[in-house]
C-alpha cells in the first residue's frame, strides 16, 4: 500500500470539503482505496490529505493529474 501525502491552505474548508467530495468518483477510478482528510487544531485553514492507492505507480499517476488538472 502507498500513501500519497497532500498538505495545503485553504480559506473555507466548507467549500474546499466540497469541492473534495464531488472529485470522489475520479478519486475512486485512479484507484483510491482510502482517504483522510485532517486539519491541524492550531490551524483551520489548512487540510493534510492522505490517500492510499495499492502501488506506487497509481499514486504517482494521480500526483500527477492533480498537478496538471487541479
């Protein structure tokens, strides 16, 4: 299993859940098994996501989608 860590800010985690959560079904076909989403308790506006793939190669292919779609 390998874990593809994503830590940013945001400034409404209301609209930036949202806008997660409609991203699900892509999440799902890159072959997400697992998420986590997690915000530090001296920091609302930042979120750390975890998402667990089954190979590296997935991970990296999403990694990459997001860096040129997202």
């Amino acid at each position: 299993m390998c874990t593809l860590h994503i830590e940013h800010a945001i400034t409404d985690f209301a609209v930036w859940k949202g806008a997660f959560d409609r991203f699900a079904p892509v999440r799902k076909e890159a072959g997400v098994r697992r998420y986590r989403v997690q915000r530090p308790v001296d920091d609302p506006a930042y979120v750390v996501v975890g998402l667990d793939f089954d190979t590296a190669e997935q991970a990296e292919e999403f990694l990459g989608f997001l860096r040129t779609r997202v």
